[in-house]
C-alpha cells in the first residue's frame, strides 16, 4: 500500500483495489486515534486525532495491517425497483458495445454489494462481479439531477438521495427512499448491503426484513419539525428572524462519526467563534449557535443573555419603545421580550455568530443541530418570520471576550497554511509553485460547501483522466479540469473525483471561515516539525 498526507489530521491510503480497500477499512476498526475512516474505490481516507497519534505513528500500524481473505460481511439485503427511462440509457449501452435491452438485462442479472458510501448521505456506491460495467462520467455534469435517479460511473451503480448536481450516467430512476433519518440504518444502500435491482411494479421498495420504508421520498428534508412560534408567556425564551441575512443557519459542532452512512462533520464554519460565543454567554462549547452571512434583523422574546463573535460590524439593540444602544462584539449583553438585535453588513469577516445563554433549541438529526447545507440534514436556513426556541442548560457564569481576532476585509491578503497532497503528484512543477507564490482571489460563488478560487494561472496537470471516488478532508483543496481550485468548507462532499492538491491545516480553517469574496489569499506550506 503507499500511505499519503492528506492534511495535518489525515492520512490517505493507497489499496491495489476496491476489494483490499473494504478490507483495509474493516480491519481498522477500533485502532487508537483514529477518529473516522472514509473508503472509497481503491483509497481508505483515516482522519485521527492528534493528542492520541502522530501521522507516522499511525502510518506505521495502517502499513503493518494484515487482512483476511474471507467473505465481506453483508450488511442484509435490499431490492430496489427501477423504471429504466433514463436521459443517458442510450449513451451509456453505446459506450459499454451492447443495446439498451442488453445493458438493462445485465443491470438486473448481476449480483450487486454496497462497497462504500459517499457525496451525499445515503449515496451508496453499488458495484457488481459484472466486466460490462465501467463507464466513464459525462464529459460535461449536470447542475442539477432529479432525486431517485439510477446512475452508472466506473464499476459503480448510484442512486441519488435528492436533487444535486452530478456527473453520472443516468440509466433510470426510482421511488426507494435512499435516506430516512427515522429509519435503521437511515441510509438504504449501507455498506456492505446486497443489493437485488428490479423492474418497477409499484412506488414502493422492499428491504431485507420485509418492511416498506417510511413515507417521505428521498428528496425529504431531516429537520423533523417547524420552528417554534413564539408565545405571548414572557418566560417563553425564542429568538425570531425580523429579517434574514443572505444565509442563516443553526449551527454547532458538527456530527463526526457518520462517514461510514454518506454523512460529513459539517458544524460551525468558524469554530472558535462558535467557542467564544458559548463561553462569553456561560453555555458548554458545542451548543447551538446561529451562523449569518452578513447582516439580519432579529428579535428576542423573554429575558436572556447573548452575544455576537465572529465577523465584525455595527451592532444595535433596540428595545420595545425604539430606543437603541450599540452592542460591543465578543461583550455579552442583557435581552428583555421584544429587544430587536441589528447586525450591519460585516466590515472585516463574513460570518456573525449568535450565540444565546442555553443555547439554540432546534430539533436534532443524528445528535447535532447543525444545518448542512448540501445533504439537507438538520433546521432549514431560517426566513423571515421564522422562531427558533432558547434552551435552559448553560452551566457556566457569564464572561466577555478578549478583543476581537483581526479578521480579512474585501481586498485584504491573508496567509492560509497547507500541506500539499494526497495528489501533488498529478500536477506540473509549474503548478505546484503557482499554488503557493501567486495570490488567489475569493470569488463571490462561494459557500458552505467550498470556496472558488481565482487566480491568474491555474492549476496546469500533469497526469490526464478521471479519479476515482476516494475521500476528502474540510480544507481540502480540490482542482476541477479549469484549473481554479476550490476550498472545501465543512459541507463539502465526503468523496470526489477531482484530484486534490492540498489542504488547509486545522488551525488556518475557522479563518477560510471567516473570508469574504474579494478578499485575497495566499497558501503557505506547513514546516515540517
């Protein structure tokens, strides 16, 4: 195996094939300091924890692993019917020498397994015993691919758990809930599930005990339940949205831990602003906070206390009867029912963090309260007229805060330090020093799920053809055919085929956080300790 960096807190793992990477990933279950293994089509990404292993440490026991030969162990069975109508049928039986009937005809004989899961929760990557299946991704992705959509790449069949882009053959489609939080295991098509496809008869789907799956089609959103109202009791504590930002989110640590069902950490995007919040107003350090991008009206109703970390702006609190005060960021401040909390458009930084004495009260998904965008797990964005209730555990006495970090303003140059790989090597020379002597600028088509990048010289290759799916870190930097990298934030997708030739060390990332477009960033590696 050949064990690469795949940031300061992960190791990417080389397998000869799909087969030993399963094994690999069985076999290192339970090995101190690692936090969460990632498999993908011939790589195992491990992520560890680093007060508990060092990366050469850990490398030295993942490369003296010894695997067994045996069966994989299934996870049950499931069948999933298909109505086999898909935009790229055609295309994609051209590609393979057959006919649409044949390659339908094969899709139903084989024998298909769960090998991994990835991109989205419950997207499981379903590969067969059959040759006929390799198929290479279309050229140019769709933006947009309708939920339940039967898909081909590589040795792999997909379905895709709702509406996302993708670059998937599409062979056909079905009605099978991929993903149901309230369902055991929430994903379908888990790890290790044999998979039987079928012609579909009914808009129903049939697992290995028997059970339909519940009722909500996969393109339904896991937040569970409606904010709550506001109630005219005065000891009723919410937080109501007068007005939204561009983007309001509940957000808290993050759910760690949920690799193996499609799932990624998502959480704060600035973590130490979500730690201060949470200290200054005496709640423990993972609770709920709420994350704006740029400025919003909020109202508060019942007595409380609150903060704003994070970005850096006006901030004026105005109460029943109109009068306003300004609020200092990071100093804790005293709210009565009807007090209306201003936050201007950020000066420097990008993102406001809210945070509320208790803590946000939002519904959970798989043991967190924070809204990831891109798998559409957790509380929706918040709208205007939208509530979310205050909790009541904050064990810890009120504090203010140091002075406020000095964070980035449009145009600013910041330095981000990074460690080059799991994928230095699929680049020219000339490009590997682009990445970290030119300044690259935040482009305004950014978000939760990465950061695009421009720069004046991009990213030249040196090895052509596609990658095959394998795991990504947060702070990844990821090289798409144009050349202009993007820098995954905590919603990106666990898995991708677009190489990555770097990645933003753990410390750097609350503040690729915190950068708004316009702002200019230059890559610094990492010395060697």
């Amino acid at each position: 195996m050949r064990i690469l960096t795949a940031s300061d807190r992960a190791l990417l793992v080389e397998a000869h094939d799909l087969d030993e990477a399963m094994r690999l990933n069985l076999a290192w279950d339970g090995v101190p300091g690692v936090v969460e293994r990632i498999p993908g089509a011939r790589t195992v990404l491990v992520r560890f924890d680093p007060l508990r292993t060092s990366a050469s440490e850990l490398a030295a026991v993942l490369a003296a692993t010894e695997i067994g030969t045996g069966d994989l162990p299934s996870a049950g069975e499931v069948t999933v019917p298909v109505r086999y109508d898909g935009e790229d049928l055609d295309e994609a039986a051209s590609l393979l020498g057959v006919s649409a009937d044949e390659l339908i005809r094969r899709h139903l004989a084989a024998a298909w397994q769960v090998a991994f899961s990835g991109f989205a929760p419950g997207f499981g990557y379903v590969v067969s015993g059959d040759p006929l299946f390799d198929v290479p991704r279309r050229s140019s992705p769709r933006t947009r691919v309708p939920a339940g959509s039967v898909a081909l790449a590589g040795a792999f069949t997909g379905v895709y758990p709702r509406e996302s882009p993708g670059g998937w053959q599409l062979i056909g489609r079905t009605d099978a809930a991929m993903w149901d939080i309230d369902r055991d295991p929430p994903a379908l098509l888990s790890p290790g599930a044999l998979v039987s496809f079928t012609r579909a008869e009914r808009d129903a789907i049939r697992a290995g005990s028997g059970s339909p799956s519940s009722a909500g089609g996969p393109n339904q959103r896991d937040d569970r339940s409606e904010a709550p109202t506001p109630s005219d009791d005065p000891r009723s504590s919410a937080v109501e949205v007068v007005r939204p930002s561009l983007q309001l989110l509940v957000q808290d640590a993050g759910r760690p831990g949920y690799a193996a069902l499609g799932v990624s950490a998502s959480g704060a995007a600035d973590r130490q602003a979500m730690r201060d919040a949470n200290r200054a107003v005496g709640n423990r350090a993972e609770a709920a906070v709420l994350e704006s991008v740029g400025g919003a009206v909020l109202r508060f109703h019942g007595e409380g206390v609150a903060v704003v970390t994070g970005a850096v702006g006006d901030l004026l609190l105005t109460d029943a009867q109109g009068t306003g005060r300004d609020v200092a960021p990071g100093v804790p401040f005293a709210t009565v029912d009807g007090d209306e909390l201003t936050l201007g458009h950020p000066s420097h930084g990008l993102r406001y963090v809210i945070g509320v004495r208790g803590g946000i009260a939002a519904a959970p998904a798989l043991d967190s309260r924070a809204a990831d965008t891109l798998a559409g797990l957790g509380p929706a964005a918040l709208a205007a007229g939208d509530a979310v209730a205050i909790g009541a555990d904050a064990p810890h006495s009120v504090e203010p805060l140091p002075v406020p970090r000095a964070l980035p303003a449009p145009g600013d140059l910041v330095d981000l330090e990074i460690t080059l790989g799991p994928r230095d090597d699929w680049f020219t020379p000339a490009a590997l020093d682009a990445l970290t002597t030119q300044e690259w600028t935040i482009t305004p088509r950014s978000d939760r799920v990465g950061i695009r990048l421009h720069g004046d010289v991009p990213l030249e290759r040196s090895r052509s053809g596609e990658l095959p799916s394998e795991g990504a870190v947060t702070g990844a930097i990821q090289v798409p055919p144009d050349g202009q990298p993007v820098l995954f934030l905590p919603d990106h997708p666990l898995t991708g085929g677009y190489p990555i030739i770097g990645a933003v060390t753990d410390r750097s990332l609350d503040l690729a956080g915190q950068l708004p477009p316009g702002a200019r960033i230059r890559f610094v590696l990492k010395e060697s300790s």
